[in-house]
C-alpha cells in the first residue's frame, strides 16, 4: 500500500512536470510566432516608409492590425501570468493607443493631415495607462528599497532625459509649416517622462533590468525616438501616414508585447561598490555637460532644467552616501550584539589616551572574562546566551559611566574608566558585579585584570597583555577554589561511606571519557566527571539504615531515597563554585522511559550529561557486590545496560560506554 502511494505520488510528480514542460512549450511556440509576425510586420513597414511608397494596406490596414497584436499579446500575459492588473493595464493601452490611429484614419481621410482631437483624447488616455502599467510592473521588479539605488535611478533618468532633450529638442524654434491644435513636441516630453522613469527603475534595480524590463526600456527609447521624428517632420512640413515615425510607435507597441512573454521576477539586487560608482559620475558629467551647453546657448530651457534636477539629485546622493559611510564607520566600530564598542573602538580609544598626554590623564583599564558561560550556552542554547550577553553589557556599561564599555568578543569585556584611585576601583568592583547573574540552574560570574595607565602601561600591547595576564591568574585562582570545594565535599563523603566514595570515583572516571567519546569538549567532559563525583552527594541526609538495608527497600524508603537527587542540588547550590553541575546532579537518576526520579523526564529531556552518568552508576552499581546479592561479570552488566537502551537508558550512550570498555579490556 505504502509503494503504491509513493507510486502514485510518483506519477502525479511526472504528470505535474510533463504539463508544466508542455505549457513552456506552448508559450515558446506562441513567442516564437509572434516574434516572427510582428518582425515581418514592422519590417514592410519600415520598408515602405523608407522608399515613401503609398499603401492604404501597409499604412492603415497593416499598421492598425499590429497594435491590436500588441494588445492581444499584453492581455493573454494577463490571463495566463504574474502581473496579471499591469498588464491588463497595458493590453488596454496599447488597445486604446491602436484606437487612436483607427479613429485618426476614420475622421480624417487626407494622409497628411494632423491627429484630430478625439484621437488625441485617446492618446493621452493610452499614454496615461502606459504610465500606470509601467508603475505597477515597477512594483513587481522592485522589491528591495534601497536609497542610494533609487537616487542613482532618478540621477540617471534626469541625465539621460536631459541629454535627450539636447539632442531632440532643437527643433522647436524652428518655424512650422502647420501649428496643429496639440503641438507634437507634447508627445515627445511625454515619452522623456517615460525614458526617466523606465531609466530609473532600472537603476533601483541595481541594473539588472531583466529580459521584461530590457524590452520595455528599449520600447521607450524607440517611442522617443518616434517622437522626435514626428516633431522634425511636422515641423518641416513632411509629416504624413506611413512615414518612418509610424515605424518606431508600431516597433514600440510590438516590443511591449514581446516583453509580455517573459516572467516578471523581482530583482536580486547587488550592493557592489564597484558596480554603483560610474552610473552616478556619468550621470552626473553628463548633466553637468547639458548645463554647460545651455549656458553656451546650444541647449533649451526644458534640457537646463532637467540637468539642473540631475545635479540637484546628485547632491542628495552624496549627502545619502556620506550619512551611510560614517553609519558603516559607526558600525564598524560597535559590536553588533550588545551595541559596546569592539576591539577596534577600544585600540583605537587606548591609542588615543596613550598619547602624549597620557600623564596628565591616569585611568584604569579592566578585561573581564565570564564564568560558566559555555555551561549556559549549552544547556539554554545559543538564543539564550546571546540575550543574556545582552542584558550583562546593558549593566556593564550602566556600572562603568560615564567610562567606556566594550565587547572584546566571545564572552570577554572591557572597561576603561578615568581615574586611578578608590574611585576608580569602586566603579570596576560594580562593573565585575555586574557581569553576574544566578538563576535556578546557573550562575554567572566574572573573573578580571585590572592596569593603571600609564603608570603600568604606556602602549596598548603593554596595557592589554599586563590586563590579560591578571585576569588569567584571577581565573585560575576561582579553579583552585573550586576544586578546594569538592575535595571538601568529597572528603566528607569518604568520611561517611567511603565505598560510596570508590562508587563516585569510578563513575566520574568512566563518565569522562564517555563524554570525550560522545563529542563533548574538555571543559564539557570536565564537567560531567566533577558532577558524576557528585551525583549522590545528597546521600548525606539519607539514614544508614535505609542506606545499608540488606534487603529492599519498603515504598516509604524508596520515597526517601528518591528526594536525595533534590537534596543533593540544594547542597551544591550553596557552593557558587559547584552551582553550574547541581541540574545534572538532580537528573543523574532520570530513566530514558520516563521511570527515574525526581522529576520523571524521559529521552533527551535531561542534559546530556545527566543521562552519561546514569549509564556509567548504572554499570557500576551492577558490578559491585550487595548485601543482597553478588556483583555481575562485566559481560552480565553489558548485556543488562544493552537490555535497557531505548527503555531505561540513553542507546547512544550505552553504546559509547560498552566502545570505552571494550577499549579498556583491549589495552589490559
């Protein structure tokens, strides 16, 4: 049943594929069709307008038929694709566009004569809707906002509107032959607004126009172009149908429609400096150059005025780049983390108080390394341990002001603080204080070096290493402290049973190299045998009848064997040096079942380290003697830990055990 599902799935996956491969088929077969009509189409045309032949077929018939293709083209990408209201939108303007020459055919028979008024109306409402698809496809390339980009967008638009308008433009102080009642220098500004934005979108882009956006952008080119050229030939008195700039405005329609075939994916925008920076210099040296000319009086008022905006423009973005650089310097020196400053900020701050000025300056500088980080990180996880970095450096810098606080990173900090007296070792005291936090299963503290500078130190090699020196010995007096505690309390236990004391000792030896095996690190390792040494610690508060009983226990005993787990975290927890193994000492009796005490967790409920010393007491328990019975063989008890992995004990862990004995009776 399971194989024919997966079969089933299988052939649905094919079938799935199979339509999709057919339906890129037949979108390539459309394509293709219509790339090669619409190229044929414009080609007679062009033809045509070339050799100033006549042809009511070429001129009305032909001419009308391809914007209707355009349009056709533009509303089957809205019924079948993404973007589907933009290019709704433009099938509708390019159908009203192609209405516009239909009417201008209809009402005015003389080839020569000018757009009549309702072909007008219809063309500046089919202008409007082509600025609205170009909007809304905008939309659907332009995902990502980046500022600088957009500016760079705008700035390239203007210029190259600008450059445009020079280029295109000189030909409106000539006399006309005929003023007709909407100047056609009011199409050709339409299409520069048009080339700006298209330019513009591109540049938000990062430029990467994309296949769409490449054919839409040339489309634009080409209408200005038709634009221009219907100016000159107006102007001149040669305008008719037909003519070379009816060619550009059908070639225009057709390659919007061409564009309509390719997906509208949004743009995967690069941030390479490198890839930004001639944009904005070409842009703006062309600007500059149009300025130049119109000064020169080689170019119009409309081209002044929009290199004018173009330079306009690159002011703002050279204010916008200079606010992100010194954001990025900022940054650059901050911590990303805690917001302190980092190592950067603190040589560059150490440089600067070092100088020569230094002996009328002293201030103490103190490192500080946390205590029983790892052991959180490990046990809450990282998210934890970040937020707690967090809320310590917010207290760190509170204690130190108005001094500096810094992260060094990891989970090591700095402070500098004026001064070098009691005042001054107060205010480190604090920030050392600060640097602490207990909690139920934890504790955090800080070991530190402290430098007067620059009565110790007059270079930051010097400052740092004499601090990092200090703060070292500091920790490794907090290690000598700490093993004092448990060889306290491990002689207190010997004192009580000393086979209990044996037991712990070699539970803690087998649970070391358990953990080694199992991956974990030395510290980590380290701080399973250290709990492992005391995992019955809490024994202590167990009488000795019920702890030496020969037989077993009654369920009131067993109830009060099972709190010594409880008790023995509470003791450890008065010892802020034993307080970070107390969690694996309350789980050391968990079951992977669910069946331990005291808190019935099961599977990998427990830490890790909990559930390695269960295996290795568990081991050991079974081959020492009871007043009860005999102690097993070593391959009794391997069969026994095997018998209850997946049930009573962690499997990985039984397994790395059974490898670290085998090993042992390998060397032996």
């Amino acid at each position: 049943m399971a194989f024919w599902s997966y079969r089933q799935r299988g052939l649905a996956g094919d079938s799935t594929r199979h339509g999709q491969a057919e339906k890129r088929a037949s979108v390539d077969a459309t394509w293709r069709a219509f790339a090669l009509i619409a190229g044929a189409g414009v080609a007679i045309h062009g033809a045509f307008a070339a050799s100033g032949t006549r042809s009511a077929v070429v001129d009305d018939w032909l001419y009308c038929g391809l914007f209707l293709l355009a349009a056709a083209s533009c509303a089957l990408r809205a019924r079948r694709g993404d973007a589907r209201r933009a290019w709704a939108v433009a099938a509708a303007g390019v159908l009203v566009w192609g209405m516009a020459e239909i009417v201008f055919r209809l009402l005015e028979p003389n080839p020569r004569a000018w757009y009549p008024k309702t072909s007008q109306v219809l063309l500046f409402i089919a202008f409007s809707l082509a600025y609205a698809t170009l909007a809304l496809l905008a939309r659907e390339r332009v995902r990502h906002f980046d500022p600088v980009l957009a500016l760079d967008g705008v700035l390239a638009g203007l210029a190259a509107a600008a450059v445009a308008a020079v280029l295109l433009f000189p030909v409106l102080g000539a006399e006309r032959a005929a003023v007709p009642s909407a100047p056609p220098e009011v199409f050709l500004l339409t299409a520069l607004v048009g080339l700006a934005f298209v330019v513009t979108v591109v540049g938000m882009t990062g430029w990467r126009p994309g296949p769409a956006w490449a054919l839409i952008a040339t489309a634009i080119a080409i209408n200005v172009c038709g634009d221009a050229v219907l100016v000159h030939l107006t102007n001149a008195g040669r305008y008719h149908r037909g003519s070379p700039a009816d060619t550009l405005f059908v070639g225009s329609a057709l390659l919007l429609g061409l564009a309509a075939f390719h997906p509208s994916r949004h743009a995967i925008v690069t941030f390479d400096a490198a890839r930004r920076l001639p944009v904005p210099l070409i842009s703006a040296a062309a600007a500059l150059s149009v300025l130049i000319a119109a000064v020169a009086g080689g170019a119009g008022g409309l081209a002044a005025g929009l290199a004018a905006a173009a330079l306009a423009v690159t002011i703002a973005r050279m204010s916008v780049a200079l606010e992100l650089l010194e954001r990025s310097r900022r940054q650059a020196l901050a911590d990303d983390l805690t917001g302190l400053g980092n190592r950067r900020l603190l040589v560059h701050d150490l440089k600067r108080r070092l100088g020569p000025a230094a002996a009328s300056r002293p201030f103490m500088l103190a490192l500080f390394d946390l205590d029983g980080f790892k052991r959180y990180n490990d046990t809450f996880g990282h998210p934890s341990g970040d937020a707690l970095l967090a809320r310590l450096a917010g207290r760190l810098a509170d204690a130190v002001a108005p001094g500096s606080a810094y992260r060094m990173g990891g989970d090591e900090f700095c402070a500098i603080v004026d001064g070098a007296g009691n005042g001054a070792a107060r205010t480190l005291a604090r920030a050392q204080e600060a640097l602490s936090e207990q909690g139920d299963a934890f504790s955090i503290t800080s070991s530190s070096g402290t430098v007067t500078c620059p009565g110790e130190a007059t270079s930051v090699s010097a400052a740092l290493g004499i601090a990092d020196g200090r703060m070292y010995v500091a920790k490794s007096r907090r290690t000598i402290v700490q093993a004092q505690t448990r060889d306290a309390v491990l002689k207190m236990l010997h004192e009580r049973d000393p086979a209990l004391h044996e037991h712990l000792r070699a539970v803690a030896r087998m649970a070391a190299q358990v953990a080694r095996r199992l991956g974990l690190d030395g510290e980590s390792s380290e701080q399973v045998a250290r709990a492992a040494e005391l995992h019955d610690v809490g024994k202590i508060a167990v009488p000795d009848a019920i702890l030496h009983k020969a037989g077993k226990l009654d369920p009131e005993e067993w109830r009060f064997m099972r709190q010594h787990p409880i008790i023995g975290e509470r003791i450890l927890r008065t010892a802020p040096s034993l307080a970070p193994i107390a969690p694996l000492v309350r789980s050391a009796h968990e079951r992977w079942d669910g069946s331990g005490y005291p808190d019935g967790l099961r599977h990998a409920e427990p830490p890790i380290g909990a559930r390695i010393i269960a295996v290795c007491d568990a081991y050991d328990a079974m081959r020492a003697p009871k007043p009860y019975r005999d102690g097993f063989s070593h391959e009794r008890a391997i069969a026994e830990l095997r018998r209850g992995a997946g049930k009573k004990f962690d499997p990985d862990v039984v397994e790395a055990l059974c490898a670290v004995l085998g090993e042992e009776a390998m060397v032996t």
